[in-house]
C-alpha cells in the first residue's frame, strides 16, 4: 500500500514521498520524486539556461538526477533487504515454527507405521508357521525324503533305546502310532477300538474314524513286522530263538502292553478283537494262560473299557486277553469282600462283566495284568498342589492291595498341568510302587530330569 506525502527539500524545492507498506521485518521505502510546479520551473530555468550554453546546477551543486538516483538505489536496497529476510529470518516466525513441528510429526508417524508393519510381518509368519506346524508331524524335517513305516527299522531297530516304565496314552494320536512310543521307550500303548460294520477302528471318538485308520494297519501288522525283523530267519539264522525277542535290543525279555479299549458293546467287539490279533497269536508272539502258568510273550494283550470281564475269563485252559481290574477294588485293610451289584457289560473300565461279590482272589494273574483307575476320582485333585496324608494312605493302600495279587498297578487322569505339578505326582507314585506312568508327554516322562523336582516342584 503506497501512502503519498509533500515535502520541500532544504533548497526549497517539493518532494512528493511515496511510503510503501511490506512486512514488519522490511524497512520502509521512500522514493523522492519532484512535484510538478518546480518541474516547470525548472525545466524553463534549464531551457534558459540551454539557450545560453551556461550549464546549470541546484543551490547544493547536486546534479538534478540525484534525487531519482537516490530513490533507484533505496528500491534496490528495499528489494535485497526483502530477499534476504525471506531466506535467513532473524527470528524465528510462526509459520515456520508450525511447519517444522509439522515435519517432526510426519516423520514420527512414518517411523511408527514402519514399526507396525514389521509387527504385522513377523505376526504373518508366525501365523503360517503354527499352520504348517497343525498339518505336518513335529519330526516333518528329519523324515523329509525318508521311506515310510517299518523301512526305517533296521533288524536292532531299537539298540540304543532302554525301556521306560510309561504308557502311551492315546497313542494312536502320536505321528507315528506305535512306533513314537517305542522309539521314547515306552513299554505300553493304547489304541481306542470302535467296532463300525465288520471292522475296528481306531479313534478317540466316533467322529474321528478313518477308513485307513484300523488295529490291523496301525498296531498289529506294525507289530508282526518289526517283530519279524528282531526274530530273523537266515542262512546265517536258520531258526528263531527262543524265548522269542521283543521289541527292545537291550531288553528283549520286556514284553510290550497293547491295551485296547473297547468303545462299543464289549460282547459284540471281543470276537473281532480276538480274530485280529491271531498274526500275533499264530507266531507265537503273545503272552497267555495255559491253565497252570503264565507264559510270557513279546506283546502283552489287555481289555480295558467296555470289555467284560466273564466273557475274557471263560476259557480256563488258554486266555491271551487279560483284564484291566479296577484298582480302587483292592485297596488293604478291607476285612469284608467287597459286594456289588453284577454288571454284565459296558460299563466302564474294570466295572463290565464283572462278580457280584469281589474277593482278594476275584484278580489275579491268571485272568488280569494291570489294576487302574482314574487318580482324579479315586485320590482327588491335589488342590493343596500336594498330595496330602490322607490321599498318600489311600494310594499306598490301593498299591499294596494290587502287588499282594500280583497285579500292575496304573493311574490314568494324572495332572498334566502345571507341568512341575506332574512331575511331583509322577516322583510321589514312582516312589510308592507304581509299575507305569500314564503319560501324554513322552518326552517329558522318559527323561530325567522330573526325578529331582519332587523338593521343589513349585519353583
């Protein structure tokens, strides 16, 4: 904005000053300019002094350019001041403040979107890791290229594997049925049996049968195979020893336990029970009642579940099944045989088939192998996270009952969570007697180190 203003110079002359408004960082600018009466003047005086040739001059011999110099150089100036405060300030001013805090937003908002998406990337592997961990074994990478089933077992497949007291719960859950078991050392497993048209299969569930998932496939053609490979015939070998071998080379006298639960209607499931074990039965691989002794065998064969108890006990000259007797039956100091009433069959472990009156004699070798029952119902939950007198005195009872028939005694239903918590409820029943673990974890059982956490489990 120009604001205009008269003046007269010191030699009497008017000056028109045209103040021009910039920002509060410029200084103002002033252009001189004469006004137009003394223009007339002067122009006359010079044309006068023109005719006579004289040259002429103002009162302060300043040319009379000057004043227009003058306001040439001060637009000049003005114009370099006006640059230089546009590009080195003095001071800060708020617009360029608002515009660095803005920059320091934006890059502190870039660095947290880097970090989130790197977050996002690690999530994503994560993710398809646990999906390839769901469908492939946990031993995918050292069996990657490998051949399958008993082509992995040499003749002393198992000659750096000592036997270990543990069951196999649910072993057909393993990645290879069987075979996982032995290879920890396991000297028992389980396969769940669910009799669908004509044929067992094995499952936890009925929902979760497969067709190609049988006893046959998964446990007794597995069995007759390795055992076949640890009892060779050869040029070299033209006979097999005998005792047969078992499964294990640095024990070939421990007999593995194939406990198989009956999940259907146990009088209607034995019968295909026994037909699919006679590969086992016809080469002389299972344990059995001859009427007067128990003949040891490489594969031991024990009902659980539904199986009934009179129905396995009806031959009295030859049994190859034995019995899973319930152990919270045996328990010492009962003076009086204990009376029940008769359950026929499909009632549950060690309850189907079974007397209505049970005496000390009512199991015994000749008909039973393991004496179980479910620690959680028979002891109790340790809730104290030990296991208290009372619970102690009933364990011991129930053990001393079951070793005075001759019987091995299991618990199934152990805490398996905390995990110091199960190793100090395996070193109590260790330490009182009992002949097999039940276990989930492998592992975790056939290892050591459990052993030295029964003073101090809960750190």
């Amino acid at each position: 904005m120009q604001n205009p203003t008269l003046f007269h110079g010191s030699d009497g002359d008017a000056f028109l000053q045209i103040r021009e408004d910039t920002d509060e960082d410029m200084d103002d600018t002033s252009l001189l300019l004469p006004s137009s009466s003394n223009n007339c003047n002067r122009n006359n005086t010079n044309n006068s002094n023109n005719s006579t040739g004289e040259e002429q001059t103002d009162g302060d011999d300043h040319p009379r350019w000057s004043p227009g110099l003058k306001s040439i150089l001060a637009s000049l100036a003005s114009n370099v001041r006006r640059r230089i405060s546009l590009r080195l300030p003095l001071r800060h001013s708020p617009q360029i403040y608002s515009s660095r805090k803005f920059r320091w937003k934006r890059m502190l908002g870039l660095f947290l979107l880097l970090v989130f998406s790197m977050i996002g990337v690690i999530e994503s592997i994560c993710m398809l890791y646990g999906i390839a961990i769901t469908f492939f074994s946990e031993d995918f990478v050292q069996t990657w290229g490998k051949p399958n089933g008993l082509e992995n077992w040499p003749t002393d497949a198992t000659r750096d594997i000592l036997p270990v007291a543990c069951h196999s719960h649910n072993d057909y859950w393993r990645p290879v049925p069987l075979f996982s078991a032995v290879s920890a050392g396991c000297v028992s497993v389980e396969a769940d049996v669910w009799l669908i048209e004509d044929e067992l299969y094995v499952a936890h569930s009925r929902s979760a049968v497969a067709p190609n998932r049988t006893l046959h496939s998964l446990y007794v053609d597995s069995l007759v195979g390795l055992l076949e490979k640890q009892n060779p015939i050869t040029r070299f070998h033209l006979f097999k020893d005998r005792p047969l071998q078992g499964v294990f080379d640095t024990d070939p006298s421990q007999t593995l336990v194939l406990l198989i639960d009956f999940k259907t209607n146990g009088a209607e499931t034995l019968p295909y029970v026994m037909s699919h074990l006679s590969p086992l039965r016809d080469r002389g691989y299972l344990t059995y009642w001859d009427g007067n002794n128990v003949v040891n065998g490489p594969v031991t064969v024990v009902a659980t579940g539904n199986a009934p108890f009179n129905l396995l006990t009806a031959n009295s000259t030859y049994r190859d099944i034995f019995f899973d007797a319930p152990l919270d039956a045996m328990e010492d100091g009962e003076s009086e045989p204990m009376r029940r009433r008769h359950l026929a069959q499909d009632q549950g472990q060690g309850r189907s088939g079974t007397p209505s009156v049970v005496g000390l004699d009512t199991y015994n070798p000749s008909n039973s192998y393991y004496a179980s029952v479910s620690f959680d119902k028979s002891i109790g939950y340790p809730w104290h996270f030990h296991i208290t007198s009372d619970q102690l005195q009933r364990i011991r009872a129930q053990i001393n009952g079951a070793h005075r028939r001759g019987l091995k005694v299991r618990y199934w239903g152990t805490p398996s969570w905390p995990r110091n918590l199960r190793h100090y409820i395996w070193s109590v029943l260790e330490r009182e007697g009992v002949d097999v673990l039940n276990v989930d974890d492998l592992k975790g059982a056939t290892s050591e180190d459990w052993r030295h956490k029964i003073s101090d489990w809960w750190f």
